[in-house]
C-alpha cells in the first residue's frame, strides 16, 4: 500500500511537470505567432497581449494536464481502491493488466498474483477450520455418547465391553490427532535438523513396518521389500515418523488381500524411497491437495485418519531439503516416491 501511494505521488508530480511544460509550450507558440503577426485578437492593448497569452496557456495546459493525469494515474487509482477491497477481507478483486514490462505494469500483474493466492490461502483456512472440527468432533461425540449408554443399568455384559472397545479406539484416535498437531506444529517451526547421526537407514524402515504389523495383518495385506543396505547421516526420529507415516497411509488406503512394494536404494548422492499399494487410487484433484492438513481424499472417511500425516511427511522432506512425487490413478493404486541427501 504504501509502495503504491508512493508511485502515485511521483506520478503526481510528473503530472505537475506536463502542466507546467504544456503551459510553457503553449505560450511560446503564441508568443511566436504574436511576434510574426498572427496572433488572433491584435485589437487587444499591448499591455493586455501577455495577459491574454498567459490565461490561453493555463486553460490549455490545464486541459492538457487533465488528459494526462487521467491516463497516467489511472491503473494506480484502480490500484488503491482494490488495495482497500483486499483490506476488507474481499480477495476476489482484479485489476486491468496494463503498462507492459514497466514497473507499474509488474505492480499490477504481481497484485493480481497477491489476490488470487490470499484467495486460496482463505479457501485452505476455512477448509481447515471445518476439516479441524469435524475430526476432533467425531470421536468425542462419539465417547460421550456410548459413555451414556454405559450408565444403563440394563446393559448386556456383550453391550457393555463393545461400547467399552469404541470409547477406547476413539480415545486413541483423539490422542493420536492431538500428537500429530503438536508434531506437526514441531516441524513447522523447525528450521534446522538438529541430533543428526549415522546409522542403517534399511533397519530403520523395517522396523517401522513392523511397528505397523497389527495393521497390514488385519487387512491380511502382503508386502514385498527390496531394501538395500545404506547409511544415512540425519535425525532417525524424524525420520521414522516419515516412514510411518508412509507405511501407514499405504496401508490405510490398501485393498483387503492387496499388497505393498517397499524399496530403497541410492541414486547418485541421494536416497530413493518408494512405497507403492493395490489401493483405489487418486483422481489429480485429490493429488493436488493430498498434502493440506486435514484432508481426506476419502470423502466418506470409510478409512479413518485425522488428514495430517501426510503434511508431517511434506514438511519433514523439506526440512531434509529433499523431493517428494505421488503418482496415482483410480483403480490402479498410488505410489510415493521420496529423494533425500544422504547427509
């Protein structure tokens, strides 16, 4: 904002300078036609002459200027007013795109930019807000409510240790979302990886799929492993929440019977991992926002999940200044591909 009332200042004053150069152009040329004997109105008193010519040079200098002002501030006039839309909390403003390369020309294009990614950016939060409730709503209504069932006197033992087992998985559904925030929040405010060390990376990971063993047995999913042996100079913690998560929302999103390639290797100074499943798959619009928080491509959240695990893994990659590739189509599985430096 202040940029912009600044160019308009300068304008301004270069509006000023076209005044005063039109006024100055306009009374040579009368001066020039007076002095070789064509200037209108000869009746006029001599003393009268510069008077007259000064007054024709202010009304045409005046129009000149008005005409000028007008061409020359207006995008910065459009500018300031959508500045104060946007200012309002409304980022569905545009301006004109005008000027070419020029630097007002840069200011409008990047303010277009500016607005169409707040746009996006309220989107996101209000998805947040609502994807946030949801999540954390779900599981305690869902305790308060058999926690009343429980109070029944005539309940079944059957009843009783059934409502029991749903007020237990969702307390620990609750308490997992409540971890992953606080680890994600972690993450996000970490800039640098700190009790980094060398250890067997290979090691790491099967022992994070065995972690998840009670998950990928119960689905009676097959996994099938080629890991080679390789040494990796970072944070371990962190990194097998990368992996768990990796593993876990394979798994998740994994057919009854399916199955899951897990490979790791070298490729020149990096590590390549991959994780593949016989899942449903994704269409591009659920790929291009897999990593938000909170969201859940499986709009019937058939799969239970809290949508923050793979947020964890995004920032976790870029924190490890790696890459990270999905690649999915529906009815043909998913498969995540992650480049991390060795060191």
């Amino acid at each position: 904002m202040n940029r912009v009332k600044s160019l308009k200042n300068t304008m301004v004053i270069l509006v000023f300078f076209i005044m005063i150069s039109a006024g100055l152009l306009t009374g040579f040329c009368i001066f020039l036609l007076y002095a070789v004997g064509f200037f209108p109105i000869r009746f006029f008193a001599p003393i009268f002459t510069p008077l007259i010519a000064l007054f024709v040079c202010n009304v045409i200098g005046t129009f000149i200027s008005a005409v000028a002002s007008e061409i020359i501030l207006k995008p910065l006039n459009q500018l300031i007013k959508a500045t104060e839309a946007v200012s309002t909390g409304d980022f569905s403003v545009r301006v004109e795109e005008s000027g070419g390369d020029s630097e007002i020309g840069d200011l409008l294009r990047n303010f277009n930019h500016m607005t169409e990614e707040l746009a996006g950016i309220e989107m996101f939060r209000n998805d947040f807000i609502n994807n946030f409730s949801h999540e954390f709503k779900t599981p305690i209504v869902s305790i308060r409510g058999f926690a009343k069932q429980l109070q029944n006197e005539n309940l079944s033992p059957e009843k009783r240790r059934e409502y029991t087992d749903i007020i237990v998985d969702e307390s620990e559904r609750l308490a997992n979302m409540s971890s992953n925030i606080l680890l994600l929040s972690k993450f996000e405010n970490q800039q640098l990886i700190t009790n980094q060390a060398e250890y067997d990376l290979d090691e790491q990971i099967r022992k994070c799929i065995i972690l998840l063993e009670k998950q990928w047995s119960r689905k009676n999913i097959e996994i099938d492993l080629d890991l080679k042996p390789i040494r990796i100079h970072n944070n371990a913690e962190m990194l097998s929440h990368l992996w768990i998560n990796l593993i876990e929302n394979a798994v998740k999103y994994s057919t009854d019977h399916g199955h899951i390639t897990i490979s790791c290797g070298e490729a020149g100074e990096d590590i390549l991992f991959t994780i593949s499943n016989s899942g449903d798959g994704m269409d591009d619009s659920t790929i291009k926002r897999i990593f938000d928080k909170f969201y859940q491509g499986d709009k019937s959240h058939a799969a239970q999940g809290s949508g923050i695990g793979l947020s964890i893994v995004k920032r976790i990659v870029e924190l490890c200044k790696g890459e990270i590739a999905v690649e999915s189509k529906i009815g043909q599985g998913t498969t995540f591909t992650v480049k991390l430096p060795r060191r």
